[in-house]
C-alpha cells in the first residue's frame, strides 16, 4: 500500500521534484515559497542552494537544464520581476533537460508590496502555466510541468498562491523517477539568442502554443465535471476549492493548465451551461481570453479584482448569504511589531532622534515606518533604497540628502544593493547607505546568504565580507558599528550624513532569534528610581508596558537583554541582571 502523508503545499512541490527526478533547485527565499527550498534540501539526490537573488536563481537552473538535467527555480511572485530577463528569453531557446519555475503568487498581500499575477508575466513570455488546487496536485503537477516541458521543448511554470504554500493535504508518496540525463549538443541556432537566430526561435514558439492549447483538451489536469447544467463555473487552482464547498452540485470545468486555455474544451463546457462564471482570483487572464471567443460569462463584473477569495465570496455574490457570519470577530488590531531586542529597533531610534528620513527596503527593517518609530518613508522593491536615494540627490542636491539615509539589510544589499551601491560610487553620488546587518534573512526565516559563510546544505564556506566589498567597490568611508551602542551610531550617523560623497555605515548586530544568539542579561525595572517619562517607552519594545501609577514594567519572558532601554533611560532606572 502507498505511503500516505499530510504536506504543506511547498513541501509536496518539493516531493514533486523529488520523484521527477530533478537534479538541480536554484531559489532566493521569499514568502510564501520559502518552505520548498527547505523541503528540497532534505532529498540528497538533489544539489539545492541559495542564490543572491531570483534572476541568478534561474539562470543556475537554466543551464542545468542546457547541460541535460532536470532543473527548478522557485521564487515569489516579485521574484519574478528579478528573474524575467532570463526566463524570456529561455522561452524561445527551450530547454534539454526539462525546466520548471514554481511561482508564488500572494493574493491578499499577507507578505508583499503588490498583488501580482504571475500569469500575465507568463503569457507575454509566451510559457505555459499549471495551477494545481491541493498538495497532491502540487506534488502531481510538479511532475507533469517536468513531462510538458520535455515534450514542447519549453520551460513550465508552476502557479502557487499563498493559501496553497501554506495549507496542508494529504498526498500519496511515490518513488523518484530516475531520468536519465540528456546529451548536450552545440546548438547556436537554438541556444544562443542574437536576432538572427531569436527570429526563427520566436516562429517556434507561437507553434508550440498552438499545439499546446489544442493538447491541453486532453490534458489529464483539465477536466469537466458535469453535474447541474443550470449554472457552470470555470475555475482553477485553490479558487476550485471554494466553488466545490459552495455549490457541490454545480458543473465545473477545472484547469490544471491556465496558460495556453484549451480553447475548444472551454467552448463546449460553455455550450452546455445555461449561466456561466468565471471564478479566479487577481487578475481576469482566462476570463479575458474567454469573452474574446464570444462567449458569455461573469466575472469581474461580480467578482473583485483584490485579494484573496473565499468561499463566503461566492455565497454572499451568488446566493445573497448575509456576510454577518463572515464578519471578524471584534479583538484588539496587533500590527506586525519588530521583536525585542532587535537591533533595527536600536538603529531608527537613533535616525528618529536626529530627525534623519530613510529611504526604505524589503525586510524587517520595513517595519520602521509605523509608530512609534515612524523613520522609514520609502520602500518600492529589493535595493530600491540605495538607487532612490541616488536619485533624491540627483534631482535636489548634496545638501537634501544630508538629512536622509538609505536602510537596507545584509541579504538584500547582496540580492540587488550592491548593484545600486555601485552606481552611487560609479555616478559620484552623494549619500549614506545604513547597511543593518543582523547575519540573515530574516524576514523570511533566518535563511543563509552569501554573507553568512553557510550554505543552504548546511556548508561552512568563505563569507563574503560587506566591509571589503564596499571598500574595494571605493568608498572611503566605511564604518562597522554595534547597533546596540546608541552614543558611538549617533556618532557615526552625524558623521556620515555631513559628507558630500558616498559613505557606508554597517550596523553588524545578529538577529535575537538567531539560534545561539543570547543576551547574557536581562533588563529588570527599577521603580523607585523611574520618573515617568516614558523616554524607556518610545521605540515600542512589545516587552514594555506602562503600569497604572506611570512607571514601566517589563516582561521577563519578552526582554531579551539588548539594553536600548537601559541606555534611553536618563535616570538609571532600569538595569541589567544575569539570567
């Protein structure tokens, strides 16, 4: 009897891998497809790493893929962005050994700047797209992207979304599939892209479209399910789910494959329904398509366009349910906080003392734009701080931006800020880049990075220093300070924002909830000697709260020992004890 076991959706992509016989995972961890580059590295018979950033990822994968091997990139939704220069343009070379992007998107933004639909990027590169709707699917369709991509010589992207990543299913294990690698063979006319050659490649590409949209009708991962043939419903992916809850009785064309449409499965679904919807999340891709084959269907007429469905969106839209019973329950608000004794929280009290704006990135450190410390002003995209910052200075002057920084982590400033850093050197720019370094990806899950001297297999290898990379790209004036040493940052800060030419200041203080990372001491409040001013209270540590009568308590089981309390404190009334 198969082995059966329960998966989060990541992780049963990851199992897909595993039995398609992939020899290569590329990936930049992003929420939410963090988990199946975790879950990848657990198959020996798999070489996974981290790569600096999404366009690298799929670029490793790529050429594993050229060499004869089955390989994966996996990436977020906005990693996409990152990675589309490559992926365009493996669209019209092909592959040898099959190649697959697992794409998540993240309806509802639980952890992004954009709501994004991966498969409008998917139909102007021209790359087919599966959607599988549970962790079966997931792992099922992972194995059939590996079959399609073969067999129409093209690389597949695999859609995920938030909802799938992060749920759990049942899945039916099998055995790995050992596929034998394929031959290399010089190819120019089909491998190297100069327009020549692209020009034939792009012909070969609209045929292999065709073909697949007339093969997709007998396809196994689109399938009709006729039932009452009074109301029918095109649908894919987890958006499956909610249709299947609320209306069991309904006929229901699912589709695994969402880009190339199965033009002529969709028209006779469609003949055979008296009142048609189409019912997908984000963006109208199929139903676009669809009313531009004359058929009749509702869609975004009904449905939004933002967030994330349910399945009491359709019973309020379609059965004019009360949403009384979807409303939530009244409980305080708890916006995401930074955790105490994070060493961000050190660094914008220090900007925010000296009225200094920054212009922002992607990590934790993006929290610094809300109360209380309300420092962050900015935050577009991976390294977009340091280039906006360039920019400031480019359109009003040296003088501007003395009054502003650029904040990045040390996992972003290797994804995209180097980049970014060089071009301020390069374009002889002016401004200071705060480089908080805390010796992960945190945001994400405490993940390696080229700077953190660990792989993502657990090897100990040489650690890129950001210090010497500054220097060497340089800059002067680099500085490496404790996040935590309030006098000696202002210090630095007033320093480095006076310059007129491109300064760094690396705040190197690991993350608290890095493993092994412990304060020896704890902060203990010393009420007699406590005047009330709250000046203890103003960068919002979660461990600190202000009792009835005006004085501070902490938490023992939140404080984590950093001592930013203590040092804001002018009154010595808080101190450090051992734990």
């Amino acid at each position: 009897m198969a082995e059966k076991k329960i998966m989060l959706g990541n992780e049963a992509i990851a199992r897909g891998a595993y039995e398609a016989g992939v020899k290569v995972s590329a990936a930049y961890p992003g929420t939410p497809s963090t988990e199946i580059s975790e879950n990848v590295v657990k198959y020996k018979e798999i070489y996974a790493e981290w790569s600096p950033n999404e366009k690298v990822a799929m670029e490793v994968a790529i050429g594993a893929s050229i060499s004869g091997v089955r390989a994966m990139a996996s990436m977020k939704h906005v990693g996409v962005n990152v990675a589309s220069d490559p992926l365009y343009t493996a669209s019209y070379t092909g592959v040898n050994g099959g190649l697959v992007l697992v794409a998540a998107d993240d309806p509802g933004l639980y952890s992004s700047q954009n709501e994004q639909d991966t498969r409008c990027v998917a139909r102007a590169a021209q790359v087919p797209v599966l959607e599988p709707s549970d962790s079966q699917e997931a792992k099922d369709f992972m194995k059939f992207a590996f079959e399609l991509s073969e067999k129409y010589d093209t690389p597949v992207i695999l859609r995920t979304t938030t909802r799938l990543s992060h749920s759990q299913g049942t899945v039916v294990l099998e055995e790995r599939e050992e596929v034998p690698d394929k031959t290399y063979e010089r190819n120019i006319g089909k491998y190297v892209m100069m327009p020549a050659m692209a020009k034939n490649r792009h012909v070969y590409v609209e045929k292999r479209m065709r073909d697949m949209a007339e093969d997709g009708c007998g396809f196994p991962v689109n399938r009709a399910e006729y039932k009452d043939a009074s109301i029918g419903f095109i649908t894919s992916g987890i958006p499956y789910q909610y249709v299947k809850e609320v209306f069991p009785d309904a006929s229901v064309l699912k589709l695994g494959m969402v880009h190339p449409l199965p033009r002529k499965l969709i028209e006779e679904f469609a003949s055979k329904v008296e009142r048609l919807y189409i019912f997908e999340e984000l963006e109208p891709v199929i139903e676009e398509q669809v009313k531009a084959w004359g058929i009749q269907a509702a869609g975004k007429d009904i449905f939004t366009r933002q967030g994330e469905y349910s399945a009491n969106m359709l019973r309020r839209t379609l059965l004019e349910e009360s949403a009384e019973a979807d409303a939530p329950a009244e409980v305080p608000a708890r916006p995401p906080i930074l955790c105490p004794g994070c060493p961000h929280r050190s660094v914008f009290s220090v900007l925010k003392k000296l009225k200094i704006h920054a212009a922002g990135d992607i990590g934790c450190y993006t929290l610094g734009a809300v109360a209380p410390l309300s420092v962050i002003d900015t935050t577009i995209c991976m390294g977009a701080s340091i280039s906006s910052l360039h920019g400031m200075e480019k359109a009003k002057g040296k003088e501007y931006v003395k009054d502003w920084v650029a904040v990045i982590g040390d996992s972003t400033f290797m994804h995209t800020g180097v980049n970014s850093l060089m071009n301020m050197v390069y374009n002889q720019g002016t401004g200071t880049v705060i480089i908080v370094d805390n010796s992960t990806t945190g945001m994400t899950g405490h993940q390696d990075h080229a700077a953190t001297g660990k792989t993502l297999k657990g090897d100990v290898v040489p650690a890129i220093s950001i210090y010497k990379f500054c220097k060497a790209i340089g800059i002067e004036h680099v500085t490496e300070v404790n996040a935590f040493d309030l006098k000696e940052l202002e210090k630095v800060i007033r320093e480095e924002t006076a310059r007129e030419e491109v300064s760094v200041i690396i705040t190197k203080s690991p993350c608290v909830l890095l493993k092994g990372n412990v304060f020896p001491d704890k902060c203990v409040p010393l009420p007699e000697k406590c005047r009330k001013c709250g000046a203890c209270l103003r960068p919002g540590c979660p461990a600190l709260t202000k009792k009835e009568d005006g004085t501070v308590a902490i938490d023992a089981t939140m404080c984590n020992g950093c001592g930013l309390c203590m040092q804001l404190c002018p009154f010595g009334a808080i101190e450090k004890q051992p734990r």
